[in-house]
C-alpha cells in the first residue's frame, strides 16, 4: 500500500505521477479481491479497469474523511456487485449464479488443481451467499478490520463478525462434507 501524506503532495502537484503512484501501489491487491469475488480473470481485467476509472474520476472530490484505501475497496465491492448483478440478471436463479462462479473456477488458473483441499476451499467460499463471501474474502484474504470492512460494505461491525462466524462455519461444514 502507498503512504497517503506522500500521495496527497505527488496529487497535487502533478496528477498524472500522483494516480500512477496510486496505480502501482493498489492495483495487485485491488485486483485479487475483484479475482476473488468474479473468479475469471478476464473478468477481474474488466472490472479492474472500471473500478480505476472510477477512482481516476473521483480522486478530485475524495475529501480523505476514510483512507484512501477503504474508499478504492468500495469502489471494487460495489463494482464487483453490480458486474455480478449484471450477470445475474441474465440467469434464471441464484443457483445458477453459484454454478456459473464454481464453472469459473474450475477452468480458471486461479487454483491449483493438484491441490484438492484448496479447490474444496475454493468452491466452499464461492457456496456462500454474496455478503457472506465478500466479508468473508475481505477479512480472510485482504485482512482488513471489521471497522474498515463496514465503511467498504455499509454494514455494521457486529452484523459483519456474524457473517464472518457464518461463512466460516460454512466453509468448514463443505469441506467437510464434500
């Protein structure tokens, strides 16, 4: 992650340097939380592009009330969703969302196939019910605090440990059971 102090001053001397900076720092993690949320990869290219332009449009206005962080994680989640309503629009139901994600999976490079617990693992966090998954992949993977978890989601922090109590207990009951 980049400092914010040195960010604001690159900024606001010189944008382009500043977004550039910006870029390199966010768009490795950025990219892995889409990845995890849309599972291909030329899917997360697509939405890692939206959400970039979003945040190039928007840093003039970012007041910097939340970290810079929280607020491109935002603009990811809120991406990834509305790419994942996009295409659940398109299906009959949300078991077919499920199936199309876990097809995903499957032929993507994302795992490891040799491994079979971490395509268990894999497939248990693609069964979880949307919330679930997105707090789930930003706690577990991303590592960030329930407090910037709930500036990311709008939910608040006692609802996001229930759900994070909830996924892993379902992800453990999966493969356990699979």
């Amino acid at each position: 992650m980049i400092n914010e102090a040195d960010f604001r001053k690159i900024f606001s001397h010189d944008r382009d340097k500043g977004f550039s900076m910006l870029m390199s720092g966010f768009q490795q993690p950025i990219y892995w939380h889409i990845r995890r949320m849309v599972v291909s990869h030329d899917d997360a290219e697509d939405v890692l592009q939206e959400v970039f332009i979003k945040v190039y449009r928007g840093l003039d206005t970012f007041r910097y009330d939340a970290r810079l962080s929280t607020w491109i994680y935002r603009i990811a989640t809120n991406e990834c969703l509305r790419f994942l309503e996009k295409q659940r629009e398109e299906l009959v139901d949300g078991e077919e969302m499920q199936e199309l994600l876990l097809n995903k999976l499957m032929t993507s490079d994302y795992v490891d196939y040799d491994n079979e617990m971490a395509v268990k693992f894999q497939q248990a966090i693609l069964s979880l019910p949307e919330k679930q998954r997105t707090v789930f992949n930003l706690r577990y993977y991303d590592d960030l605090s329930y407090e910037e978890i709930s500036k990311i989601t709008e939910t608040k922090v006692e609802a996001l440990k229930t759900n994070y109590h909830y996924a892993k207990e379902k992800i453990t009951e999966f493969i356990l059971n699979s």
